[in-house]
C-alpha cells in the first residue's frame, strides 16, 4: 500500500505485508494509506506507531528533529559522524552544506578545497560517488 505523510513524502513498501496493522488515530497521524485514507503513522505520547517498516525520508528527518537530533545536512546523503570525525559520501555531483554540532576547526581528508560558511556549517563540491572525511577540532572556550 502506498502512504503519503504531512511532510511531502510518499513511500510504499517493496514487500507485501498481511495482515496489516492499522495504529489507533488517538494521536497525532503523521502518515496515511493513500487509497483508504486509514492512518499509517501515529506520533501518541511521544512513541511513533507505524504500519510498515520503511517510511520517507522526510518523516524520518522530521521525527528526528522533534527527537533533537542534530542533522548535518538536509540533503539525502550518506555519512557517518561524531565528535571529531565526519565522513560524507556524495550520491550525486553537487555542492553539500554540513552542519556541525559546534564551532569546529576543519580539515578535510583528502585534501580538498572547502568553504566555511560560518562557524557551524562547512561547503564542500563533490563529485558522484566521491568521499570526504572530514576531521573536528572543537573550538576551545576563550
């Protein structure tokens, strides 16, 4: 079954999945069956209950958000991160903006031309399928 939800995504599972559970609108439904309108996903007291086990990347960006956590980029691409390492992996050619969880002294690895956009957020030009590791140096207190 196809699911659209309240933030622009739509997704639909690659398996067939009977019988389907259908969670309780008693909360806030984040996520509908496109065909029957039923609820798919449910935020209720703070637990998400969920139909299938995929959804959009948009719904997973946003319960993260809600969730507080920090998201580097807003774009749909791999990387792994933590206090001082951060690796990023480009699906497609273009320019990616990282947002660092803290003022940071960059060096990128390879070596390769970057740009700060200020002291949180880096720019970097990648091409397709190209990585960078990225290394931190959290900015000590003055």
């Amino acid at each position: 079954p196809r699911v659209v939800d309240s933030f622009g995504g739509v997704f639909q599972p690659q398996l067939e999945i009977d019988p389907l559970f259908i969670p309780s609108a008693t909360g806030e439904v984040l996520a509908k069956f496109e065909e029957s309108g039923d609820p798919s996903v449910v935020l209720s007291q703070g637990r998400v209950y969920s139909s299938l086990p995929a959804m959009s990347v948009e719904l997973f960006r946003e319960l993260a958000q809600r969730a507080g956590v920090h998201l580097y980029t807003d774009l749909p691409l791999a990387m792994h991160a933590n206090r001082h390492w951060i690796s990023v992996h480009a699906p497609e050619k273009g320019e990616y903006a990282i947002h660092l969880r803290e003022p940071a002294e960059v060096r990128a690895y390879p070596s390769l031309d970057f740009s700060r956009v200020d002291d949180e957020t880096v720019s970097v030009s990648l091409d397709r399928g190209e990585t960078v590791l990225f290394r931190l140096d959290p900015e000590r207190e003055k």
